[in-house]
C-alpha cells in the first residue's frame, strides 16, 4: 500500500461565514471518552462549534475504562438520541469490536478516535469508526512549518502512536524510527507502518535523549508527564529547525517542549493536533454542516486558547 489521501488534510478555503442557524429538533447527545479524563478540552470546543451551529447538540465528558465500554454502547445504541462519540486513550484499539463498520483510515490503522452514530436505519443504529488523529497530526506540523522528506522519530508505540506514523507517511516521510520501553508495546505502530508503506524502525528507550537532535520531526504521543525525564537528558546541542510535536497539552508546556525550545527548536502543542482532529469531528458528527467556514474554526479555537487560523 502506497498510502491514502484524505480531503480533510486539504487547507480549509476561506468562504463567506454564514450566520448562526437555529435548527429545531430533540436535544441529541455526544461525549468524549477516555481514562482520566477530566483534564479533556474536547467539551468547551465541540460545544462551541455547535453553537455556532445552532444546533441542538450536547456534548460532555464521559470518564470510561475499556470495562466499561460495552454497558455504554449498548445504552447509545438503546437510547437513540446520540450522534457521535470521541475517543481517546486508552480506548482506540478497544472499541473496535463494539463497532458495525469502519472508515478506510480507521480500518487500515485498527485504531479509531471517532465513532459516528449513523441513523439512516430507523430499526437499527449503525456506529462507525473513523480515525481524525491522523488529520489533526499533519494539519498541525503543516502549520508549523515541516518541510519535505523529514526525518522523523516517534515516542511511544500505542493508539496514538499508530495515527503518528500514517501522518508522517502522509508529510513525505521516508522512514520513521520508533522509541519504546519493550518491543512487543510497538506492534500497532509498526502494523500502521507496513499498513500505509512507512518503513519503521524500532529504537530501545535508553537510546532517546540522545538521539533525539536527530530528527526534523519528533512526535510524542505519550502521557502526560510520561516523557518529562527526557528533558534533562537532551544534547546541549542547538535544535534550531527541529520540531516537536507533544500530544499531550495538559500540563503545557510539557517538561520536554519546554527543554526543546530553550535549546531552539520549535514546539508544536497538543492542542494544536486537538483544533484540527475536532474541525474533521464536527464535520462527521453534522454532516458537513458548515464545519469549515472560519467563523466556526474561531469559535473553537476561542475556547480553547488557540489563536485563530
């Protein structure tokens, strides 16, 4: 497989902002899921965008462990007044047996963020797993700036890791090399790799402080704190030109991003891949709904502190 291309990667093109619509209808339900998951921003975004949107859409957080997961797909399969769920560690991989169907990205990653409630059959909900972490990567290292063919490393080897890799393969990637703890907590990540035709290279833990001076590109998709260590360990060496992307925002700047851009490289937030996964959400979760005009980017990036695009 030579890779896929996804229309969501594709720069929002600016249109006319249409005004706030109010639609009538039931109040329908949303969550994002995950564990913990309290610290998520995921709320105060999707529920500015549906505002905007005027619709009737209520969106919170759900804190939910993979035990867990199969009473509450039952209960919004049942309560038929729910549009969508996102997903988030360490839930990627285990949804996917409660799911009907998958979306190509999704399918080709086994890993999902999004799973859509689709309610074309009155008799029966569909749910549908998508994967919009991949989108939310490569639109937030585009705006950052990478360049072509860049050499890339990846910390950590799970769900998030796996949207990692087809990213870079998406940016021009050559190769990637992987750091983790244990080979055998890499294999999603390298099944993505061969998924997509990205060659991945695994790298033992001890070796990535000093390698990481390396890489044009770092992405860390481990949990917040998990990768603070690393930022007394870095090379004094300049990082002038190099990126790091570190999936976790809570707290920011993390250890590593602030020891990375006091040496002169340039961080990329978590937040950033949030902001642009949510925009391809919401256009799932309403069907195109006039995600993408500006003024409903704005108001999620308003509410959660990103400047406007």
């Amino acid at each position: 497989m030579t890779g896929f291309h996804d229309p969501a990667d594709d720069p929002v093109s600016a249109q006319p902002a249409p005004r706030p619509r109010t639609h009538r209808g039931p109040q329908m339900y949303g969550a994002v899921l995950g564990h913990p998951i309290g610290h998520s921003k995921s709320p105060a975004m999707h529920s500015a965008a549906y505002a905007r949107l005027g619709l009737p859409y209520v969106y919170t957080a759900l804190d939910t462990e993979a035990s867990g997961l199969a009473a509450l797909f039952a209960r919004v399969r049942a309560e038929r007044n729910w549009f969508g769920l996102s997903v988030t560690m360490p839930l990627k991989t285990a949804v996917l047996p409660l799911l009907d169907a998958l979306e190509p990205v999704a399918a080709a990653l086994r890993a999902v963020n999004t799973v859509v409630v689709d309610r074309e059959d009155p008799n029966r909900q569909r749910l549908v797993g998508h994967n919009t972490d991949v989108t939310g990567i490569v639109n937030a290292l585009r705006f950052a700036g990478i360049g072509e063919r860049p050499t890339a490393a990846v910390l950590g080897g799970g769900g998030t890791a796996v949207s990692a890799v087809a990213a870079l393969q998406r940016l021009g990637a050559p190769a990637a090399d992987i750091f983790v703890r244990g080979s055998g907590s890499a294999a999603p990540a390298t099944d993505a790799g061969s998924a997509v035709g990205l060659s991945c290279r695994l790298r033992p833990w001890t070796e990535t402080a000093a390698a990481l001076a390396d890489y044009d590109v770092v992405i860390s998709t481990l949990p917040p704190r998990a990768a603070d260590p690393l930022a007394d360990s870095l090379p004094p060496s300049s990082l002038r030109g190099r990126l790091l992307l570190d999936v976790a925002y809570d707290p920011w700047p993390s250890a590593l991003a602030a020891a990375w851009e006091l040496r002169g490289g340039t961080i990329v937030p978590g937040i950033e891949m949030l902001l642009y996964q949510g925009v391809e959400q919401v256009r799932l979760f309403t069907a195109g709904s006039a995600h993408s005009t500006p003024d409903v980017i704005n108001v999620m990036c308003d509410a959660i502190g990103v400047p406007r695009r």
